[in-house]
C-alpha cells in the first residue's frame, strides 16, 4: 500500500479541518500551475504585509519577480521568511445552517525562504516562464526582456519543500437534524471565465487574434 | 477643488507604480464589497502566513471570523498585527515586450490590529453580514448559529483606518519603439461566473432553487 504523504513540517501542516489537508506532490503542483496569481506575505518593521503578484512552478522551485526597487522584491531577495499562498475559489457551498456556509476551493501554502537568481540566463529563463505559465505560447511572440529591463527586475525563487494544500470539494457537509429543514441546499459553482480579447487601440485594425488569446482557458 | 484623498500612513502608502494607488473610502469600500474573499496575513513565532478566508465590511470595520480553535483566529484575536488584502483580476494585459506585460486588478490592503467580538448579539450580526455578504438573501433563510456554534466561532473586527487600494485598468503601455513591433497587443478580460447549481443530494426532488441563487452574480 503506498504511503500517504505526510506533512513536511509540523509548520505546515494543515490545523483547521486537518481532514483537508493534502500533502502529495502532484496536488500541490497542479494548484500552483492553475492558480493565475498568489499572495507572499511577508514581514517589514513587525508589520506583515500580503501582496498580490505571478508565480510560476519552476520544477521544484517557485519563482516570483518584481521591480528591484519593490519593498517586497528587497525583502524576499534577502532572505526574509515568507509565506506563499495560492487559492483557486471553485463554489460556494450553501448549506441549511449559516454556520455550515463554506466554500470550494484549492489552496496551497508555501512557507520559506528565497534565493535571488542573479545570473541573466536564468533570470531571462524564469521570466519567460512566468509570462508562458499565465498565457502559453506568449514567450515566443512578445519581444524578451533586454539588459535594462533585466537589471531593474528582482527574481527570486522558493524551494518548494515545505509546503501544504487544502481542499475543499463537493456538497455542504449540514447536520443531520438540519436535513429536513425547508431551505434549499447545495453549491454554486463559480470559475474564472475570459471575456472577448480587447485589441489594443494602437494596434494596426484587422491584426488578428492569436490562437493561444482565442482559445485561452484556465482548466 | 475637492482635495484627492491621501495615503492613511506611511507604510499604507503604495510605493511601486503609486500612480496607481487610490485612498478614497468609496474605491476600498467598493472593492472590499464585491471581493469574494480575502487573505489574511500574521505572524507565528517569526514566520509569517497567508491564509484565505472570507470578509464582509460592516461600516468602517472589516470583520473576519473562524473556529475559536484556528491559530489564525487566536492570533488576530490577541491583537497581533495583521494585513487583509483582497483582489479582484480583471483580465491579462499583453503587451508587446514581455516586460510590460501586466494584470488588470483592484486590490486592497487594509493593516491594523483586530478586536475581538464577544458579545453574542454582535457576533450574531457580524456572523449574518459575513453569509449576507457573499450571498445576498441567504441569511434570511439559513438556520442562524445556535449557541453552541455561536460559542465556537470567534469574529473579529479590524478598523478600516489604514487602508489602500491600487488598481490597474485599460490597455497595455507598451514604450513607443514596441508600437510598430508585429505582435497582437490588448487585454483578456477575465471574471468570475457561476455555473449551474449543484442541488444537495438530500434535498427533496423538486425543491426549487431559490432566485438569489439563480440570479446571482459578482457586479
């Protein structure tokens, strides 16, 4: 029988419906690749402060980038402990009693520590990563980064060794004396859907619209 | 001249790209209304953590709640400094250089210290804005928490007094020397939809979904 993944620290271990923590690999990866954008908590003058930003899953390792110039970039580029927090909202669960509410969702939590990656080639590498994870098939057509654009972007990359998921799926989990109450029950799905491509104004009319832009989908 | 509305603080203050910084009460507000949920950040012996949960403005609070159990709830209870950020993506901004490549988003920060809210008439009515907040019309129909769950649940409640908010709109801005490059430039739309509702499997066939769920949508 194979062993259930266990948590990697006791850190990140899932406390709060410890039932929907998961800790296998594949789990965790597939929420960082689908997830369009995270929040890295860290800390300046005892404050936290929990910034939105793009991630891309670099083999082992998560990678972010930001101005050089960024508080958050000079914070995680020096090491800072940070967390890292991906969630993708998948319903909302109504259940008979307000206090069984909740929500479907993927979330994963990476805690750690960062390491700048200085060296051009693989900073231009993880910055084509980032633009491919968001929109695949971009990194070929928009012109790459050139020295100056490099030197003024931070990239820093976590190991993902410590980290955790939480899932929530399926129908609201109500009491069994709420059963038979007379409210109706269930989830509202709910997912992250494109609208119409908006040209930019300055393009040529009649340019057309990319494959990879016509036929974007989140999975 | 109406005066523009100014940073709270210091460290509220957005810093890169703080063209795109707003402090005026109407724009937080409205983006802590229509964000479905939030991440909030605090620290446990030095490292800091970011989980998701929901949020409702109740006046000029935010009030958050979890298990009387959950860490994130002990510490936000003990007054530890927190930060609730909550962001909404509007669509992927393409540009022509990989650089310029950007999101659409609203986004708040709020930092502060939570007060704990223990009266029971108060935490009901906190409890009721969170459910009425994510699903208008709900808490009308829901059983409301007894005292026991009353008991198990803690809320709290942060001062919206230093806050921002930053957002980014509109097309890419792409330098001038890109304009003529032969790549399609413009934005994706992107937003939140509901799919068909998943009825409960205990509820009897037929119960009728009721109309703020088949009407619901996120503004």
């Amino acid at each position: 029988m194979p062993d259930i993944p266990r948590p990697p620290s006791d850190r990140a271990t899932v406390r709060r419906l410890a039932k929907r923590g998961v800790y296998d690999q594949a789990t965790i990866y597939a929420i960082l690749d689908q997830s369009l954008y995270c929040h890295v908590g860290f800390v300046d003058q005892n404050q936290p402060f929990v910034i939105p930003t793009i991630h891309a899953r670099v083999g082992g390792q998560l990678v972010l980038h930001g101005s050089r110039a960024s508080r958050m970039l000079a914070c995680l580029a020096a090491g800072a402990p940070a967390c890292i927090t991906a969630t993708i909202l998948d319903g909302l669960v109504l259940a008979r009693s307000t206090f069984h509410h909740s929500m479907n969702y993927r979330s994963v939590v990476v805690l750690g520590r960062a390491t700048e990656i200085t060296a051009d080639a693989e900073k231009s590498a993880a910055l084509e990563a980032l633009v491919e994870r968001v929109v695949p098939g971009r990194a070929a057509e928009a012109r790459p980064a050139n020295p100056q654009e490099l030197q003024a972007t931070a990239v820093v990359a976590f190991p993902l060794d410590e980290c955790s998921a939480k899932v929530r799926a399926g129908p609201p989990a109500d009491d069994a004396d709420d059963l038979t109450l007379p409210v109706w029950a269930g989830v509202l799905p709910l997912s992250l859907v494109c609208g119409e491509p908006l040209p930019d104004p300055h393009l040529p009319p009649g340019t057309p619209v990319p494959r990879y832009i016509r036929e974007y989908r989140r999975v």
